[in-house]
C-alpha cells in the first residue's frame, strides 16, 4: 500500500506539472503534454482502485489472523482430522497450513498391489513452524517442552 500511495503522488505531481505546462499558451512543450493529461488520470484511476483492493485485502488479513485461543484450538483438532478424514481435498488444505512442500513415497501393498500406503519422504515446513522446530523450545503437547543443550566440552576446558 505504501508503494501504490508513493505512486499515486507522483502521478499526481506529474498531473500537476502537465497541466501548468497546458495552461501556459507560449510553452513550447504545451501540444506534446495535452495528450498526456488524459494518460495521467487514467493511471492514477487505476492506481486509487489498486489501492483499494490492497486496502481491502489487508483488512481482511488482518482480522483472518486467528487469535491464540483458536491456534491452540487448531493444534489440538488437527491430528484428529487428520486421522479421521479420507478426504484429500481437506488434508491437502491442512496440512498447507503447516509445509510449504511435502514428498510422498508410495509403497504398493495387498495382494494385487493396488492398495496403496503412503509415507512422507521429504516434508519444509512454513514459518514460523521452521524456526520452532530450530530453536529446540516449543510445546509438543501434552505439556511437554522440547529443548535441547550443548553438553560439548568448550575449547579452553579441553
């Protein structure tokens, strides 16, 4: 929105300078910038409606962030949906919540190999799961916290 508010103003400056040029009679450059009054307000139409969608949008991000009580509450349904479910509409929409990128290796299973187990070979997670999982100190559940210690022996004391 910044950058289409800094646009918006130098369109709106140049409009300006045009149109001084326009309304002096003995400017040489006047015929050349008649035709670009018209050229300068239909862009900066089309920037005020960019603007607005952009407004709008942040709007609507802005209340689509969910508050911590249904964060957890997300934590807390999530494997049983996905358990549950044999939709792979809904686990594709979330499990996108969570991985940027998931790899799956299939194994043929059954006495035709037509059933089919699935396994995930190679999953990246989004942020701000990735920076959870590198920091060693977050909840896995159940209260249980995860954190790990460098025990190595430093240099000096060698």
């Amino acid at each position: 929105m910044a950058s289409l508010d800094k646009q918006i103003l130098e369109k709106q400056k140049s409009y300006e300078y045009a149109k001084k040029i326009v309304a002096d009679e003995s400017n040489p450059l006047r015929l050349h910038y008649i035709n670009d009054l018209d050229k300068y307000q239909a862009d900066m139409k089309k920037l005020k409606q960019a603007h607005k969608v952009a407004k709008d949008e942040y709007s609507r991000l802005k209340t689509a962030i969910p508050t911590y009580e249904k964060y957890l509450e997300l934590f807390d349904n999530v494997a049983d949906l996905l358990r549950s479910t044999t939709s792979i509409v809904l686990m594709d929409r979330i499990l996108r919540k969570f991985f940027s990128n998931i790899t799956l290796k299939a194994e043929f299973v059954g006495p035709k190999k037509v059933n089919t187990r699935w396994e995930v070979s190679e999953s990246k997670l989004k942020e701000p799961y990735t920076g959870f999982l590198k920091s060693h100190d977050f909840v896995r559940g159940r209260g249980e916290r995860t954190r790990t210690f460098d025990l190595r022996v430093p240099n000096a004391a060698r």
